[in-house]
C-alpha cells in the first residue's frame, strides 16, 4: 500500500496551490491536518504566499479575550474556521483580498502576517509616520495603537516573504485622516501630498487608488512617483450635505459612494472614545454611482438592497 505521507514534495505543492486557488479554504484546512509531512509543504514550506484565485472572502470575528485563536466566517460554506494566531493577539487586523492580514498591536509595531502559514513582514511602526498625533502625549500606547490608524489596505500582495518588492500598504492615520503609502523595507511611512480635506475612505478599483474626503470630493492618487500625491477627480454629488459616515465600494464593476446617516443621544456622551461606536444607530443610506467618463455621481435612488444586487 503506498504511503501518502512520502509524495514527492513537488506534487504536494502542486495541491496545495490548487486548493489556496479554490473559492473556498475549506479543503486546505483539511490537507494541512492530514500529516507532518503535508503540513510542512503546506505552511512551513511556504507553497501559499496569497490567495490570489480566491473568489469568496472570508469575515474575521472581533478577538475573544485571552485567547490565540481567531474565527472567520466563510461566506460560502456558512461555517465558522478557528485559526490559532497567536501574532494576531491583542493586536488590530485588517483584512485584504491577497489573502494577508496588516496587524498593529499596543507595540505600535506594524506588520503583514499570512493567516495560513504564519509568516510576518515586517513594516515601519507607527512612531515612524509624519505627524502622526498632536496630542498623542495624552494616550499611551495601549489606546494609541486604537486611534491613530483609522483603516489599512494592502494594495499589492507580497510574491513571498523574502521577494516583496511589489508589496504596497496604505493607510488613514492621525487624527487629521492623512493619507500614507509604505513597502517593506521603507523606515519611513510616506504621507501622500493633498490639498486640505480629511479622508473618509479609500478604494483600490480599477488599478487606481481613489480617496473620499469629508467635504465630498473624491480624489485619484498617484502613488508610483516619488512623492505620492491626491488630486482632485470628482466634485460632490449633487446635493451633497455630508453624512455621519462614508464609504466607498465596488459593486458589479462600478464606483459607489454609500452615505450612512446615523443617530445618537448626544446628551448622552461621556468622553468615552468608543462611545459613538457603541451607540449610534444607523437611520438610512444615501447611494450614489460614479460615471467615471463624466466624473459625475448619479443618485440611484434605491435602498441599499436593491442597490447592491441590481449593480
């Protein structure tokens, strides 16, 4: 009878790539427990460096206190995957669509870590971006590391963790929601030049970096030159009065800007920094749809239901 375990090493890789591809990581969570010999080519080995076929996401559950592991939700197959990740613990994690997580923990420490195989890389700290907080004398690093990156994309996936060179990260940071670019081995984040205009979000769509700030206006990036820049792309959607949240999503190949409108008992307030967190209510959204030819918004006049099955 042959023995599974002693497959050339080639050919367990092969598999192992065919299953990182599939729509779902079901498969390779069950090959990786096969064996020693399989679970090394599948994470020690380092045959997964992202999940680039990977066609339905995965949601990551909040941390549970105390405790390595960390839950995602496939959306798939509707069950929940427990992961040991202790490089995860205490630490905030943003997801990406290369199959890498962007982690900042109360080290103020920054890094990529690949949720399969364990393998971090390292990036600048948070003490290494411009500015990064006028009165951060105020938080210690514990509730620092909470407040002064507001999001964080991984643009552009590491080939492995020794060639990533093309790896680009980007991010929201201070409390005047800048804009900054960084790649593995920079020692400096790099705040991206832009008139004046805090950041609401960011969308990488259609090879383009575009950025949405407060005042409703939306912006390209330019982030290959040597000094990255934001200019102005579109101006405000009709109407535009501002909302409590905005965001940006693609949707069927398409550019939407999703207003929430939200509620809350100002009364209320106590100075707790999570306190809007905790006790808005979310009323309604506004929806609009960019027509990148005209650099116009069209109202789509549907809730957010229809919105995102009709597109």
């Amino acid at each position: 009878m042959p023995n599974w375990a002693e497959l050339p090493e080639e050919l367990i890789g092969l598999v192992v790539k065919r299953l990182v591809g599939y729509h779902d990581l079901s498969d390779y969570f069950s090959f990786h427990a096969v064996c020693r010999a399989w679970r090394s080519v599948a994470s020690e080995k380092h045959y997964y460096t992202g999940v680039s076929g990977y066609k339905v996401p995965w949601l990551m559950m909040a941390e549970k206190e105390a405790s390595d592991i960390r839950s995602f939700y496939s959306l798939s197959t509707k069950k929940f995957i427990n992961i040991s990740l202790p490089e995860a613990r205490r630490r905030r994690c943003w997801g990406s669509p290369n199959g890498w997580l962007i982690t900042i923990g109360i080290d103020l420490e920054v890094h990529l870590l690949n949720p399969l195989t364990h393998v971090q890389i390292r990036l600048p700290p948070q003490t290494a971006f411009k500015d990064p907080y006028s009165h951060k004398i105020i938080y210690l690093p514990v509730k620092l590391h909470l407040y002064s990156i507001e999001k964080a994309i991984l643009l552009s996936a590491p080939l492995s963790s020794i060639t990533n060179d093309n790896c680009i990260v980007m991010v929201i940071y201070s409390e005047w929601s800048k804009l900054a670019i960084v790649k593995p081995g920079d020692e400096t984040w790099t705040t991206l030049e832009s008139p004046f205009g805090s950041y609401e979000d960011f969308l990488f769509f259609r090879n383009q970096v575009y950025a949405f700030n407060f005042a409703g206006v939306l912006r390209v990036c330019d982030i290959s030159s040597t000094q990255p820049k934001a200019v102005d792309f579109a101006s405000p959607p009709k109407d535009f009065m501002g909302s409590e949240r905005s965001y940006l999503v693609e949707v069927g190949g398409n550019l939407l800007l999703v207003e929430r409108i939200y509620d809350y008992d100002e009364d209320a307030y106590n100075g707790d920094p999570d306190f809007y967190a905790k006790n808005v209510e979310t009323i309604f959204f506004f929806i609009y749809k960019l027509d990148l030819c005209t650099r116009k918004w069209e109202d789509l006049e549907c809730s957010f239901g229809d919105c995102y099955f009709r597109w």
